[in-house]
C-alpha cells in the first residue's frame, strides 16, 4: 500500500514551468474503468487453481524457468501493458511482481496483510504510520502515511479500503484498494494541512494493489499487482520526467515485494486474527 515519490525532485526542478495539476471526473472514470477490467479478469484466474497465479499461467519450459528464477530468490518483474500509458489528464501504471519465500506459509501471509497497525514495520521508510479505521476481519478500512524523502520531502495520506482472505487450504488473496489520496502540505508542522483531493502536484491520485499467493510443499509463492494513477507529464518535459516516471513503479513494486519476503522471512506474525 505506498509507492516511492522519486519522481518528485523532477517535477519540483521545474516547478515554474510545471502548474499544479487536477484530477478531472475523466480521468478518474479511466482509471476505473480499467480497474474493473482487470479485476474481472483476475477473478476469472483465482476460479481455476493452475492459473491462480499468472506466473504459473505459462507454457510448462516458462513455468518451470521461472519457479527456478523464484527459489533463487531473484522476483520476477513484469510491465502490463507497456508498464505506463496515457489517459486523458493523466497516466495509468500496472506492474506485476512475483516472489517465493521458503517455509513461508499462506496465514503467515495473511497475517502480514492485515497488521494495519505496524505496517511501518515492514515497508518503512515509505510508510510513516498506519493504523486501522474500521477491521471485520475479511473487510478493513485502513489509513496510511507516506513518505519519500528524494532531494524534496513528499508526504502523501491515503485511505484504503481492504479485502483479504484464503482460498482454499492454499491460495490467499489481498485487494487494497485506495479511496482517497491527499498531498500533505508543510508536514510535521503547526501549519500541517491536507491539500484539496485531486487539487496538488499530481505525484500520486490513486493506488490499487492485488496480492495473490499459494503456498506449496516448500513456501510460498507470491504476486502482487500495482495499478496506479498520476498526473500526466507537462508538454515539453517529457524528457526530463518521463524515464522516471516509468521507472517509478517498477521501483516501488520491488521494494514492496522485498520488504513482504523480508517480513515472513523474519519478524511477520504467525496467524491472522
């Protein structure tokens, strides 16, 4: 649930000639329309267990090839899509990112998912805090803090709203899904203020993450999926921000998936509640 501001020293280097940015009821209606088409397709993958994770969803020498990639601790990165695209007002970013950790099991997973109130522990320092407004086990609204410190200091807060649950004696599921995304303006200050939702520099306007994973005799197969939304890239500087731009969620994705294998690997809880 975070993903690295990075690109924000690019944007701010040409504050003058880069306005701030709006999010417009069309561009927010293609990110949404485009999650509902994944989603539909995902809920066809989780219905078939041999494609419940798209890694394994490959001809037997591919499949084969990358379980060998995964048990040697390495992730396996993917762009869908072209990784970035353009919408109207703004750019759409989807990365899948699979990992295996050994001896992992899928309620150690679980468990990870739905500690909202120590997320810091495990995705620090992108995650300043977390905490957990509403928790009925399967449902969760979560809200959470974000910090990227990258030549500039970025703040973000989000809020999420939470699905997580098995499938199954070995398959589990986490859907994050943001509700709103606020810039934070003069953070840690008498003078802290939350700027108008979608009214900011446009460095992230909604994020959506999809965590599948399996556990098999020897651990855990793990994949996660990360869908977001920023503001489009001023005419002109397309040069400066765009490789960044791109490189951002990919980046993110990573870390993220690096940080989970790092928490059932070493400090994550044993058992959901």
């Amino acid at each position: 649930m975070r993903l690295r501001i990075g690109l924000a020293a690019a944007f701010l280097m040409a504050a003058d000639l880069c306005p701030a940015a709006r999010l417009s009821p069309t561009t927010e209606h293609a990110f949404e329309d485009y999650v509902a088409r994944f989603e539909a397709q995902l809920a066809k993958r989780h219905a078939c267990p041999a494609t419940y994770l798209a890694v394994l969803d490959l001809p037997p020498q591919e499949q084969a090839a990358a379980e060998r990639q995964l048990r040697s601790g390495a992730l396996i990165m993917e762009p869908v899509q072209g990784g970035t695209w353009t919408v109207s007002g703004g750019l759409l970013h989807h990365w899948r990112a699979a990992a295996f950790v050994p001896h992992a099991t899928a309620q150690q997973m679980l468990a990870v998912l739905r500690d909202y109130n120590h997320l810091s522990t495990y995705y620090a320092p992108q995650v300043e805090s977390s905490r957990a407004l509403r928790d009925q086990g399967q449902f969760a609204e979560v809200v959470v803090r974000l910090r990227e410190r990258n030549v500039v200091t970025v703040v973000l807060d989000a809020e999420y709203a939470v699905e997580t649950g098995l499938i199954g004696t070995a398959g589990g599921y986490g859907f994050s899904r943001s509700k709103h995304i606020w810039q934070v303006d003069q953070p840690g200050t008498a003078q802290e203020r939350r700027l108008p939702e979608g009214q900011d520099d446009g460095f992230l306007w909604r994020l959506n993450s999809y965590w599948s994973f399996l556990q098999v005799p020897d651990g855990l197969l793990l994949e996660c999926e990360a869908i977001s939304l920023t503001r489009d890239v001023p005419p002109g500087l397309g040069w400066l921000v765009m490789p960044a731009i791109k490189d951002l969620p990919r980046a993110s994705l990573a870390f993220t998936l690096n940080a989970t294998k790092n928490a059932l690997a070493g400090n994550a809880p044993k058992e959901a509640r």
